[in-house]
C-alpha cells in the first residue's frame, strides 16, 4: 500500500497546481494546527468503537510512514508540499501517538485480550515473542517523545533531544516487526509486502538523504521521454 502511495505523489508533483496549494500552506499555518490538533482530540471518538480497532491501527501506521518519509520526499526529492508540511511534523506526531493510544486502548477493551502482566502477552505457547510484545516495546517510547515534543524541551535537552527523537527508528522497527508477527500467521505474502519490502525502501532512501542525494523528478521524467 506504501508502493503505490509514494508513486501517486510523485506523479501529483508535476502539476504546477501543487504549487499554488503549497504557497497557501504557510500563511494558514494557524488554522492547518489547529486542525490536527482537533483531529488529535477528535479521535478519542474511536473509543466507542472498540471493533474500528483495525482502523486506529492503520491510521497509525500510515502516519508514522508519513512523519518518516516526509524528510526524504522534501530532501531528495524536492516536492513543495512535504518541504511546507514538514513544519508540522510535531502536530502530526501527537496525532499519530494519539490514534495509536487509542487502537492500544481499543485491544485492552475486549474482554478476550491478554494484559500485559500475562505471560501470554509476550510469549505465545512455541516460547516465541508474539507481536504483542512488539507493540508494547514499540509504543513505551512513543510516550517520551510525544512528552518532549516541544519547543521547550528542544532548549533545555539541546543535542540530546536529537539523540532522543532518533528512537522513532527504533519505533518504526518495532512497529513493522509487530506487524510481520500478526501478519504471518494468515499469509506471509502479505507480511513481506507490507513489511519487509516498505522498510527495505525507507532505508535505501533514507540513505540517499543522508548521502545529501538530490533527485529533480520532472528534469529525470523530461530525460526519460527524450531518450
């Protein structure tokens, strides 16, 4: 689902109309928080829907992909849209942790659910860490970092915010390992697709900003069709 997500933006980017919606980005920067904040506190709704658990859970997910490949898709690639929304990774974020509080929440409110305080919930009957776990040990962090996601603990821890806030690497593997583990049990095709094959790209890619890559897509799509 990831796959086909990154190609649409990148076909969307060569209309010059992008543009003219990313240019009206900044000077609504107010009214764009406040309505992810509103979507942060609207989300509690899903509480009183325990079965739209699956539905927290890939909101979630498809948030923490967006926080994540935001960088990229505004470095290496130079799209206008993510350069103006990377301005509201720390709203996005809180939104993201809140939809994922509440899918946790939403597991902990049907009476067939392991606690974690039972052996079960970390490890199944084969002594295997189950995807439980996974999820536990992914969304501890989330916590720590949704607490300092502001200006004033950017101040007061300086360097080490940053050495913090690079846990959501850690977070991203967890997650995706917690996804591999409930996925393979009903199609390990399904758990590569949506797992292995989205992390294998993120990395590479990831590698690419680091390396201070830059790649002008409409100049390469230009190339391509007068090669």
């Amino acid at each position: 689902m990831y796959i086909p997500f990154l190609i649409i933006i990148s076909i969307l980017s060569l209309f010059p109309i992008w543009e003219k919606i990313a240019s009206k980005i900044l000077p609504n920067k107010k009214i764009i928080s406040g309505v992810l904040y509103f979507l942060s506190v609207a989300s509690l709704l899903f509480l009183t829907n325990i079965h739209a658990v699956k539905d927290t859970w890939e909101y979630a997910i498809w948030l923490l992909w967006l926080l994540l490949w935001l960088p990229i898709l505004s470095k290496v690639f130079g799209l206008v849209i993510p350069q103006k929304l990377m301005i509201f990774r720390k709203e996005l974020w809180i939104l993201m942790w809140v939809i994922a509080m509440v899918h946790s929440t939403q597991y902990f409110m049907d009476e067939y659910s392991y606690w974690f305080w039972e052996k079960e919930f970390w490890i199944d009957g084969w002594w295997e860490i189950t995807y439980l776990a996974m999820w536990m040990i992914a969304l501890v962090p989330t916590i720590l970092l949704t607490i300092t996601s502001n200006n004033w603990s950017i101040k007061k821890m300086k360097k080490s915010w940053k050495i913090l806030h690079r846990s959501v690497y850690a977070i991203m593997i967890f997650t995706l390992l917690h996804v591999a583990f409930l996925k393979m049990w009903k199609n390990w095709v399904m758990a590569i697709v949506e797992t292995f094959i989205p992390f294998v790209l993120y990395t590479a890619w990831k590698i690419a900003e680091w390396k201070w890559v830059k790649i002008n897509i409409k100049e390469s799509l230009n190339n391509f069709l007068n090669s």
